[in-house]
C-alpha cells in the first residue's frame, strides 16, 4: 500500500484543530465566567493578569465571555495560519512597528511557549508538502558510482547539494556543488600541485583557482581530459548563485547533475 500524502496532511490538520493551544484555555475562562466561577482563576494566573481580566470581567460579564469564547474559536480556525506565520517570522526580516497581532494570537503564542506546536505544526506542514515535489526531482538523478572514494567532508557537501535540490533550495543547492568539487579536486591532486596550490593561494584556493591550475597542468594530474570543462560549468553556475541572484529549479539540476559527472570522471581510477 503506497503512502497517502493528502491523508496525512488531513490528519494533520484535524488534529491540529482539535489540539490548537489555547483552545481550551479560552473555553475554560469563558465557562468559568458565565457560570459564576471567575474567582477560580485567581489562583490559576498571575495576578497582573487576573487583575486585568477581573476588570474587564466586572465592566462587562456577558461581552467577557462572548469575547473569550470568540478567542477560542479563533485560535481553532487560526491556529495553522499563525503556525505559518511563526515560521515565517524566523525566516525572513521583520520591520520593526508593523503592527501589533490579534489578541488571541498573543495568547496562543505565550500558552505555547514551552511545547511549540505552532512551530512543530508549521514544520510538519512544510515537509509534507515538499514530500512530492523532491520525489520528481529525485527521479532526475541517477547514482554517483566512482571508482575509489574522496572524502567524509566531499560526501557531505554532495549529500547537503543533493537534498537541497530535492527540498527546493536551489541557490544554496548549486553553492554546495561549488564545495564538493573544491573538496574533490584538493583531495586528488598530485602532491607537487597540491603543494603549489597551498603556497601561491595561501589556503584559500577556490574552485576557479583550482580549475585554473587543473587545466594548466592537465597531464601532471591524470584527470580526465573533459573534467575541467564540466567542473567549470559547476563553477559558472555557483557563482553565479552567490553574485548574481536566485536559481531556478533547472539552473540546480543542471548544476548538480553536472557536479555528479565531474565527480564520476575525477574518481574513475
């Protein structure tokens, strides 16, 4: 039985519903304060905030209650765009003073404060919907077989390419390709070249200035003789990725797809 994505992401979703923090919060005030009960929150809240409550609940007891019950329900039917919400504000500039969020969605957050559902939703949602995207994009790469290995270091820069290409992270996918091949390249080098490499760039030779020498000395390494032209379309690609912009989805798979080549010819033997 294969897995149903849009059955999961139902029951996330009601389950996010029935379990919204602050749901039953708010729904215990109201019912505690239609029903005469109110005092028993005094030993339940800080009393800044009890104090607080009980006036608004003295000037008003039925509109009190109306509007807890509201909160309640809006924290039901809110609850995963302010689970987004949370995420995004993690991810992205916020601008200073750009205006103060619903009184339930304070609430929610601070009775959240210690078991993060609202992120914990947000992530699950995310991940779930990228589940069928990366698997088409999985289906454009084949296996990397190689003859001999690299490095724990190159194999984690390509595992980090790799899943950045799945997950949609384009930009970031074709900086990762840039790494692996820096790796790669330094790990296989002859030891008089390498040497060279070290000392004329004092340690800090990128991927251009390792493809530089790699051409110039094409015979001393033993590389495949199409290597350097494939690496530097990597190297195009990843510069432009840092300099000039946002990738796009083909731009990545080109990318990566052209870094796995170079790996197969620079670890054929």
């Amino acid at each position: 039985m294969g897995i149903d994505i849009s059955r999961l992401e139902t029951e996330l979703m009601r389950m996010s519903a029935d379990g919204a923090p602050g749901r039953d919060f708010c729904e215990s005030v109201a019912e505690l304060a239609r029903t005469g009960r109110f005092e028993q929150l005094k030993g339940v809240l800080p009393s800044v905030v009890f104090n607080e409550m009980e006036a608004r609940y003295q000037k008003d007891p039925e509109e009190f209650v109306t509007e807890w019950k509201r909160a309640g329900e809006a924290m039901q039917v809110g609850f995963v765009a302010h689970a987004r919400q949370r995420l995004t504000s993690l991810m992205r500039l916020q601008q200073q003073g750009q205006g103060d969020a619903p009184e339930w969605m304070e609430i929610q957050r601070a009775l959240d404060g210690q078991e993060n559902d609202l992120l914990r939703t947000a992530f699950a949602l995310e991940l779930l919907e990228m589940v069928e995207p990366a698997v088409m994009r999985a289906t454009h790469l084949r296996e990397c077989v190689v003859a001999t290995s690299s490095s724990e270091e190159a194999d984690r820069y390509l595992d980090e390419a790799t899943r950045c290409y799945f997950y949609g992270m384009f930009t970031a996918c074709a900086v990762m390709c840039r790494s692996v091949l820096e790796e790669a390249i330094k790990q296989k080098l002859p030891p008089q070249l390498s040497k060279l490499v070290r000392t004329r760039y004092r340690n800090t030779a990128t991927l251009g200035n390792l493809l530089h020498e790699v051409n110039n000395n094409l015979q001393m390494t033993g590389f495949d003789t199409d290597f350097p032209r494939v690496a530097n379309q990597v190297n195009d690609c990843g510069k432009k990725a840092v300099h000039q912009g946002l990738l796009s989805e083909e731009e990545a798979r080109s990318c990566l797809q052209n870094a796995r080549l170079a790996l197969e010819m620079l670890l054929r033997q």
